[in-house]
C-alpha cells in the first residue's frame, strides 16, 4: 500500500514541476499554429503566466515572459541554459 502511494506522490511531484500551458485540441495545434500564426501562439502562451510550457512532438517548449526570468536565463546564469 505504501509502494503505490509513495508512486502517486512522486507522479504528481513530477508533472507539476513543468510550467502550465495550454492543451491542444488537437494533436498537432501547436506546430499548425506555430506555422500559420505566430504571436497568436505566443500570445496565448503569455497569458498562462510568466512561465509557460507546450509540447510540440517530443519536445517540451518553454516561454518565459517576465524580464527578470530572461535576464537571469541568458545573462546571470547562462551556462546552465
């Protein structure tokens, strides 16, 4: 009994160490999207938070929009990246 609660414990520690972001309605919208229109994607992407996540195939994307993230992502702390 421990051994499956101990597993839930760490599934839902793992998935909530990812930014939000929005769903796909379909496989696909977000590579569509990222083709046809841009700072529609980038936009939506935006209003989730300052950090936000899609996945497009088997990569997981990242947005940060807050300029203290950015700063600290390509200046402070660059080698990390």
């Amino acid at each position: 009994m421990s051994d499956s609660s101990s597993l839930g414990t760490h599934l839902l520690r793992r998935q909530s160490a990812r930014p939000p972001g929005p769903r796909p309605r379909y496989p696909g919208q977000f590579l569509v999207t990222l083709a046809t229109d841009k700072l529609a994607l980038f936009q939506g992407l935006a209003r989730t938070g300052d950090v936000s996540q899609i996945r497009i195939g088997p990569a997981h994307v990242a947005l940060l929009s807050h300029p203290d993230h950015i700063h600290t992502m390509l200046v402070a702390k660059q080698r990390s990246f």
